[in-house]
C-alpha cells in the first residue's frame, strides 16, 4: 500500500487523482461490468487510493465532518462504474458501525484488513420475504448465557459469498413484530452458516450478492452493536434513511437520474450503448437542477444525522 494521502491540504489534487483514476481505470471495466466479473483489484485500489482510509483520520477516530469530501469521491465513482460503487459504499457502512458501534475487539478483529481492501464485510437486513418492511423479518437471536444463537435466513446480501463477517439483524428470542431487536456481528466461519453461490440480479453485475442461512450459529457475548435506541437512524442505512447519503445512496439516486433507466439485458441505456462518461455528463446537464435537488437534500440529511448521533 502506498502512505497515507493528504486529505486535509491537499482535497483538490486528490480529487483530481480520484477523477483520474475513475477516467483510466473505472470507465473500461464499467463498460464491461455486465459480464458479471467481480472486482477485488479494483477494490485494492480503492484502498491504495485512500477511499476507505478518508473516513478516518491516522488514530482511526471517524472523520464525519469529511463526509463532502467523501460524497464527492462517491459521486465520480458511481459515475464511472456504478456496481463499483455498491462495494464501496457497503465497505464504508461496515467500517462505519464497526468503529462506531462494535466492541472494540471486534472492530479491532477487522477494520484494518477491511480498509487494506483484503476482506470484506457484509450487512444483512433483507430476507426473502422481508424487505422494505424490516419488522417483518424471522431471523431470530435465541439468548444463550451472555452469547447468542442464530437461525435465520438472509437474501440479496452484499458481499455475502464473499465476506468475512455479516452485520445481522435479528429479533431477539421471538419472530414477533414487536420483538426486540439486536445487530450481531458474525463471523461468517462459524459453525453452521453457509452461503449460496452468487445471485443474478439483474442490476448492478460484477457485485456479489447472495444468500447467508444461519442454523443454530453459536455468536461469542460482546457481537452486538451497541446501537440500541438507535435503530432506525444509526442502523438502517437504507435508501432515504439519515445516513445512507454518507454511503452511496446518493450516488445512485443521481446516477439513476443522470443516466435514466438501465436495460440490464443489453447494457443500453435510453437506447444507447455502452454507458459512457461523456454520456453521463451530457445527460447530466439536461438534468442538473434534478441532480442538484438531489445532493443538497442529502447534504442535509447527512449533516443533521451526524449532529445528532
Ligand atoms: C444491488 C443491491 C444490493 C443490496 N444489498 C443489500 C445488502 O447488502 N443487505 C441487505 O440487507 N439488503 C440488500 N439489498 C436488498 C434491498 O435492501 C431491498 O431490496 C430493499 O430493502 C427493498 O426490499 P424489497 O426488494 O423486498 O422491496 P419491497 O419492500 O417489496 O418494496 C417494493 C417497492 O414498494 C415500495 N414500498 C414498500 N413498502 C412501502 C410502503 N409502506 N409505502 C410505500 N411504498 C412502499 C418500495 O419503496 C419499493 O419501491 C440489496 C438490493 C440490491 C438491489
């Protein structure tokens, strides 16, 4: 890995690398990203480009109030290949509840190899039959001494056939709508945890995503994120929550407005293809008022949440 960049002098010659490294290395394989081919070499890059590293100052205290800086870079690479950015996004997320919210040996066990771009982590809230309606769930969180026991079942998980660990949400000791709920950080090693092969979606190829069935999984005290009363703004980082803007939600939303509707089959856009950046941009232009609604609406939610967090 290179050292460590300059991000508080230096913001404008970094974003110029980042732009540059978007133009050079992210646009081709985004051209490409329909094969399905996943990306680790990009994602060491990401690292060695300090992506991961900007949320952090060197004794890894967060650095929220970086988080312009952090969109920015965000918004070119989801300009440039947008599956690209999903990982991204998703890496930031878990190191963000790791440093913010897990004990420290567990943040310890894995924020740094995360940052190095040498393991991934995963967030599971979704299941089969339960999506934007979280309350719905049945993953289920069976308390065992100070531990726990897991048995659920996980879908459209990021990362999932890839990652080290999975950050669970789960209801503790019963499948009820009012159940208590916990996030557990879980080792995907453990006993009884297996995973499906990749899924095909049909957006966003080249990002694994797949299926984590958890069966009577054994999770050590100390798992949990300390998030209670926190639930809804410091842990679902859904589309619109507080906090996703910080993440990649608000990359997606302009890339969805700048670039329009996606025929996954064909990789045509608005009839065109391939995607390119000079087509990003000029449709962007056409809709820059959209666009810039779009930001200054995250900007805030992003501002408000971290103030008050
Ligand atoms: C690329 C990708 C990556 C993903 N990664 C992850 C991940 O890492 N971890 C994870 O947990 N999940 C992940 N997901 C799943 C994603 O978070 C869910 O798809 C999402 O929560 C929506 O759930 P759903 O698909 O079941 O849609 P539904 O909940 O069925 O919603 C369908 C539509 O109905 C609308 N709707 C739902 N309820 C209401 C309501 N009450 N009022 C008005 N409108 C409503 C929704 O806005 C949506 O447009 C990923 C999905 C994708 C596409």
């Amino acid at each position: 890995m290179t050292g460590r960049r300059d991000f508080e002098t230096d913001e404008a010659a970094y974003l110029t690398d980042v732009a540059k490294f978007c133009d050079t290395v992210l646009l081709p394989r985004g051209d490409r990203s329909d094969t399905g081919e996943f990306f680790p070499d990009i994602i060491t890059q990401f690292a060695e480009l300090g992506l991961l590293e900007l949320m952090y100052d060197e004794q890894r205290n967060l650095r929220l109030d970086r988080m312009r800086l952090i969109h920015e870079t965000t918004e070119l690479v989801a300009a440039a290949f947008p599956a690209s950015v999903v990982a991204l996004g998703a890496l930031r997320l878990q190191g963000y509840l790791l440093k913010r919210y897990a004990q420290p040996h567990i943040a310890e066990r894995y924020l740094e190899p995360l940052l190095r771009g040498e393991i991934y982590g995963s967030f599971g809230v979704t299941e089969p039959d339960s999506g934007t309606d979280v309350r719905s769930g049945t993953t289920v969180a069976t308390r065992d001494g100070d531990g726990w026991i897991l048995n659920g079942h996980k879908k459209w998980i990021g990362f999932a056939p890839v990652a080290a660990f999975n950050v669970v949400l789960a209801k503790v000791d019963h499948a009820g709508r009012d159940a208590d709920t916990v996030a557990l950080v879980v080792d995907l090693g453990s006993e009884g945890v297996t995973r499906s092969e990749v899924l095909d979606l049909m957006s966003f190829r080249g990002m694994p995503l797949g299926e984590l069935h958890f069966s009577d999984v054994r999770v050590p005290a100390g798992s949990a994120l300390k998030v209670a009363g926190q639930f809804t703004t410091g842990l679902v980082l859904k589309s619109g929550s507080p906090l996703a803007w910080l993440f990649d939600n608000g990359s997606q939303a302009r890339h969805y407005v700048t670039k329009g509707g996606k025929d996954h089959k064909t990789g045509a856009m608005w009839g065109k293809t391939p995607p390119t950046h000079i087509f990003t941009r000029t449709v962007a232009k056409g809709k820059r008022a959209v666009v810039d609604r779009i930001k200054t609406m995250m900007l805030r939610r992003g501002a408000t949440s971290v103030a008050g967090e």
